[in-house]
C-alpha cells in the first residue's frame, strides 16, 4: 500500500501559502480506502497487529454520538503505518512546507458516529489550531493531512477551515479540540476576517492544513460513520522547546528530555528527505 505520487506545483504552494490549507488529488486507491476502513473495524474492536499497545487505552465512549479518535494509529496497525509513514506523503508536506525533511510528528484515527438527522454537539470538533496543542515543539512549521475513507461533506461532518488565520500566529487559548460550543469559540477568535470554508473531499483525498490553521467541525448528520485518518507531519530539524507546554510526545525523548532536543528517534519516523 503506497500513497500515489504527485508532484505539487507553484499553484498548489501559492493556495497553500495564500488560505493556509490546500485539498490534494486522490492520493490512495480504492483497494487501499477499503483496507483502511477495515482498519478502524480492527482498532475499535482491538484487534491490534504487533506486540505494541496504543499510547491510550481504546476505550468506548459515554454516549455512541461523541467523536472516537486514537492517536499513534501507526503503533498497533500496519495499514495506518503504510499511510502516514510514506514517503510520497512526507515529499508532498517537504513542498508546500519549503523543508527539506519531514518526519512523523503523529497520527490520528478518527470516526464521527452518524446520529441519522438528530441534532447533537457531541460529534463537533472546536475551532482550534493544531499547534495550540503543541507548543512543546520549536517551530510553527508543520502541517497536518486529513484523509477522507469515504465522500465527506458538510452533511457529514466536513472540516471547515478559517481562509488566511494561519497568519495570525500563535493564539492564546487555541487548545479547544473538545471544546464542542462553535458560536462560543467564534465569538472568542474571530477577531479578524472570519471566513468559513468547508474541505469538501472525494473518498482518498487530503486536506493538507497548516498547524496555525484555524478549523473545526459540524455534527455528521448521516446514517454512517465519517472516517478518517490523520497525519501530522513536521520538519526533520524539529526540536523540543521548554516551558511552554507538556504534549505526550516529550515523554517520547526519555526520562531526561533537554531543551533542544531533537524529535528524531523510532518514535518520530523520517518519510521524506531531500539529502538522501
């Protein structure tokens, strides 16, 4: 299983660099969109490939309507592995990032239960930015690639990203994931143009947006599961940066990690380098 090889192009950088997210051609097969698919059947279920653990527990959640999401996927599945390590992904990320390397900060395993037309906040994603999580690291200049395993639109759950907030830099209090209240959030960030825009994806399309991309997302209003998984990717000179934030990959460096510290071990794989 491979990602199929796409070359970006000078456009493709300028969309990226101008909204701060830019939507790839179809980068997986159908064969591969149904391994993956298969592969949350397997992760839900526990059905975990290797002697690994996950870095948390799979646990159902209190109501059947609230999102379900994995991180490290890659750990404990082969076909998660084979997407978000690939080295045609990493070379997408190295262009629109202008890096020369790129590793794997980590991943996600993402359902959104249908709730079959009835309305609900618990499936909904907060306006965030990506990088309000993850301060811990020494730079801004990562991105994330959201891969759709089925046609995803609004109805069902579709990302929406704020055009241009990658600009704004690094906001106070963006950490709000699971902060399920859109209007609240809004009101709280929306100091500048606020202009919505849904990624509306093909099954094996990717939305490719900057850490400091302004995004969230509605209900999924369907009868099925929205799947997905995501890789967050970050250059290979990516270092650790103390006193800012604790984020789980720090424990990753060892027992002593140390300011500047490199994110380079097993744990941080290399997709992609333009030295070798």
């Amino acid at each position: 299983m491979s990602v199929i090889k796409y070359n970006v192009t000078q456009e493709d950088k300028d969309v990226f660099n101008r909204d701060g997210y830019w939507i790839s051609p179809k980068l997986i097969d159908d064969e591969t969109i149904e391994k993956l698919r298969g592969a949350h059947d397997r992760i839900w279920s526990k059905d975990f490939d290797g002697d690994g653990s996950p870095l948390y527990p799979v646990a159902r959640p209190k109501d059947k309507l609230q999102i379900r999401k994995l991180d490290n996927g890659w750990w404990i599945n082969d076909e998660v592995r084979s997407f978000v390590t690939d080295e045609n992904l990493g070379e997408i990320a190295a262009d629109l990032l202008n890096e020369d390397e790129i590793r794997l900060w980590h991943d996600q395993v993402i359902l959104k239960p249908g709730s079959g037309g009835e309305e609900t906040k618990l499936g909904n994603v907060g306006w965030h930015q990506d990088y309000g999580y993850w301060r811990c690291s020494s730079t801004t200049n990562m991105v994330t690639v959201w891969l759709a395993l089925q046609d995803t639109v609004i109805e069902n759950g579709a990302m929406m990203t704020i055009l241009g907030s990658h600009k704004w830099g690094e906001v106070e209090g963006s950490d709000t994931f699971f902060d399920q209240d859109m209007d609240k959030l809004r009101t709280k960030f929306a100091t500048r143009d606020w202009v919505e825009e849904p990624c509306i994806l093909k099954a094996g399309q990717a939305s490719f947006h900057h850490a400091l991309t302004f995004h969230g997302s509605g209900p999924n209003m369907t009868n099925d599961p929205r799947l997905s998984v995501v890789a967050h990717l970050m250059p290979g000179h990516t270092a650790y940066r103390k006193g800012r934030q604790h984020h789980s990959n720090v424990n990753l460096l060892g027992p002593r990690p140390y300011n500047g510290q490199p994110f380079n071990n097993d744990y941080f794989p290399l997709l992609y380098s333009r030295k070798a």
